[in-house]
C-alpha cells in the first residue's frame, strides 16, 4: 500500500513548480479522498487560482511549522534542502520513492557530474527505435507523477535523470539498470563535501533488486567496492582500451581478455572477471567493443560525431545489458537543447549554446571539442560556482587558443584567475554585454560558445532561459 491508499490521510505538497504541481494534479485525480495542502516561498497568479479551484490550502514556507501540523507527510520539492529544516524532516516523503512504489514499468536511471542529459536523450532515441514505448523523466522530459498518470504500463521503459538532490533521501527507487556517468566536485554549496555528494550518488545503487544491472566508470570501481558491491554483479566502462594494471584491478588477466570474448552466461562471467565485465571505447573511438555479448558495435554505423563517444558507449551498452538491439537512428535533432547547439553562423563565426554546463569538466570538455575544428575558441564563462574552486580548470586552459568573456555575478573572480593563469580574458555584467564583445572579437572560423560553467541563478531563473536568451541575443545580431 502506498501512502496516498490510507484513509483520512493528508498529504503537503512543498514547492509548486513543475514538480509540485504534477502531483497536485496526479493525487487529486487518482485519490480524490486525500486532503492536500501547499507550500511555496511564493506563489504566483496562476497558481493561486488552481489551488483556489483545487480547494486546496497554502501556506507560506516561513510558516512551515504550522503547515507541518496540518498534515500526515511533506512531499518536498527535489530543490528543497530538507536538511535545513530539521523540525519536519521525519514527516518528509520522497518523490522518487513514491514513483518507485506506484510504477509497474522498467526504469533505467542515469545520475553522474556531467554527460547524464545527453546520456538519457541518446538513450531514449536508440530504446525508441527497437519499437519499445519509452519516455523520459526526472530532471528532463515528463515529471514523474506525469508518467505515472498517462504511461503507468508493465511494458513501458522509464528513462530517468537523476541529481544528487532527488536521490540523496531516496531509499525505495529500484531500477532494472543503473548508471553513473561520472563524478566530479559539484553541489558543495548543498552538499559541503565531495564524499556526501558521491554519496548522495550512490543512493541509486543501493537498493538494486537481484536481475539489475549497475554500469559504472572504471574510475568509480574502488568506491563501489568500499560500499559493499563487491558481492554484485558490477559493469565497468572506460574511455579506452584498459592497460594490464586496471584489468589486475578487475581481476582480469591479460590474455583471458584478450581471447576471451564471451561473457553472457552468468558461469563466464563469473570466472571471467569476478562478477564484473568490461566495456571499452578503442582509442581511435572508431568502433564500441563490449564483452556482455561478445559482440562489437561500429560507432559508425550511427554517428559518433553527434556527442561524445563516452555518451554513445553508455548508451549502446545499456542497449546490451537491457538486451535490446537498436536500429540506425536519425541524429538530425539528437543533441538536448543548450548542450552544444549550433545556434547560428555570423560572418563564418560558428555561435554554440552550451548552457546546460554547469560544472567546469562539462565546459572543458566542450571547448577542446570544438577547438578540434575552429582555431580559436572565445567562451562565455560565469554563473555561480556552487562551492567549486575553479581555478583547476581554467588553468587547464593556458597556451590554448582561447579568449575569456566573464560575465554575471563573479565576473571579477573568474578575470582574476585568468589573469593569473595568463589567459586572454575581459569581463561583462551581462549575457548581453558578454556576446556584444564577442561579436566584436571573434574572426572567421572560430567559435563562440556559451558555456558558463556554473549554475544560472545569479542572472537567470535556470539554464534554459539563460540559453533562450543566449539564442536571442545572437539570432538578433544576425539580423543586424
């Protein structure tokens, strides 16, 4: 039985943006007899008049005491740190775990630092064209309880994205397939530390049912065998062909992997590799190698140019262990929107909208990927750090053709640290001003690309409209 089942239960809503308001909707239609209240910093015109209509009550989050006490359980938004508020956090239900207890599908979910967004889209084309139904949700796509409402069949495939916030309290989500991208520092403004917000992460891998799969980054093999995933089985990507040391690290011999090529038993892969089998990108990323059914996978027969070729081997990879065999795709309209987009050509000037980075690995990788083709690249970089010291990263970027525009709130910082790193930079108080001078400093066939490295609440609402109004500004100067 799940909590909105009980009789005379009263459930509070906390946060009504896109979240709270999808299970507002899903709770009055399917259980009608549940007393529902709200809460929220603020509330705007429109939702007023459907919680009016809605006949449900709200409350103010500065009066969240009072509004704790007028129900059974909190269902808080994912952006909500509960653990600022320790007076309620007993009363709090996760939104992850209710999905989890009402859907009848097969989920894959995806978490990670960087690449999960791109992951989760490739992975739903490449599902989609083996004639499954399948749909995105999480923090793209459909809101959970919007799958639960209109998808909620035994048949369906769930493809989920997942941050450290929906899954740092989350104890019941069980997928089929579980995937971690990466991890990297990010949320330390939320998080404090890198160990919790790793931890936070492996909250996906801590309830696998028996027949799930985990495909992890060669890198996070030690951590998972500190957490007690030794006993499991455990798939393991790297972005290359593994040297001798790391297959000793997986248990592999040299010349078993070399000859051995076939791992689809439960017998094999047991003798093979201590419950673990390995999946592995060629150096010339030309071709997917993967041991789960000792087949090999041309990246080429798809496109490898459109992503990263890490995003095509996790998704092709999960394909596998999923046991599904994808179709050519049509990768016309592939890349997420603000990853990466080819907004517009000025002048032979190439304008790239890669707002959804908002970590400085995702930037980093993003401008050496363009560099690859254009002679100089001029980055927009800005929006706040979380926490993160980005000074690292940025030095990764001295002696290369790149000209920093650093815009937002810590505009000065960044200038500082390129500066120091001897990097050609100027700054700008706005995403306006910043692609103004960009206009003005690129020459032809280099590269502009928006892609600030942080989150976008010093100027912006989120990423999305930092990358509209990237989009606008520039198809602007085009008309100009």
């Amino acid at each position: 039985m799940n909590i909105f089942e009980q009789p005379h239960i009263r459930i509070g809503v906390w946060g009504l943006g896109v979240t709270g308001k999808s299970i507002i909707t899903y709770i009055k239609k399917k259980y009608p007899h549940v007393t529902l209240v709200a809460c929220a910093k603020q509330c705007d015109e429109i939702t007023q008049k459907l919680l009016l209509d809605l006949n449900i009550p709200f409350f103010l989050q500065e009066q969240l005491n009072q509004f704790a006490h007028e129900v059974d359980y909190l269902i808080p938004s994912p952006g909500i740190d509960v653990h600022a508020f320790p007076e309620v956090l007993a009363q709090c239900v996760q939104e992850l775990d209710l999905f989890a207890q009402i859907w009848r599908g097969k989920t894959i979910a995806v978490t990670g630092s960087i690449g999960k967004t791109s992951t989760v889209h490739l992975l739903h084309r490449l599902i989609e064209s083996t004639g499954k139904k399948v749909f995105l949700g999480g923090n793209v796509g459909i809101p959970l309880f919007d799958l639960l409402a209109e998808h909620n069949t035994p048949d369906t495939y769930a493809i989920l994205e997942l941050s450290s916030f929906q899954l740092e309290l989350s104890s019941q989500l069980k997928p089929d397939v579980a995937v971690i991208t990466n991890i990297f520092p990010n949320h330390l403004d939320r998080h404090k530390t890198l160990d919790a917000y790793t931890a936070a992460k492996y909250k996906l891998f801590e309830h696998l049912p028996a027949h799930a799969q985990a495909l992890v980054p060669f890198e996070l093999v030690e951590y998972f065998r500190s957490r007690d995933f030794a006993q499991r089985p455990l798939n393991v990507f790297f972005s290359q062909k593994p040297t001798p040391t790391e297959l000793a690290v997986l248990n592999y011999k040299e010349h078993e992997y070399n000859q051995s090529h076939k791992l689809a038993g439960e017998h094999d892969r047991e003798h093979a590799c201590g419950h673990t089998c390995v999946l592995f990108i060629e150096q010339k990323n030309t071709r997917i190698c993967e041991l789960v059914d000792g087949s090999s996978i041309k990246i080429g027969d798809y496109d490898p140019s459109i992503s990263f070729p890490q995003t095509w081997l996790i998704g092709l990879s999960v394909c596998s262990l999923l046991g599904l065999k994808p179709q050519a795709i049509d990768t016309t309209h592939m890349i997420p929107a603000h990853r990466g987009e080819l907004v517009e050509t000025i002048n032979e000037v190439a304008y790239y909208n890669d707002s959804k980075s908002t970590v400085m690995q995702a930037t980093i990788a993003s401008t050496e990927k363009l560099l690859l083709k254009h002679p100089r690249v001029i980055l927009l970089l800005g929006g706040m750090s979380k926490g993160v010291d980005r000074t690292p990263f940025i030095k990764t970027l001295n002696n290369k053709p790149v000209f920093i525009i650093c815009f937002g709130k810590e505009a000065s910082a960044l200038a500082s640290i390129c500066k120091s790193c001897s990097i050609p930079h100027t700054t700008a108080d706005t995403l306006q001003q910043a692609c103004i001078f960009a206009y003005k400093e690129a020459q032809p066939h280099e590269a502009v690309l928006l892609s600030p490295g942080g989150t976008s609440f010093d100027l912006f609402a989120n990423y999305q409209e930092r990358g509209h109004t990237f989009v606008t500004l520039i198809k602007t100067i085009a008309k100009q």
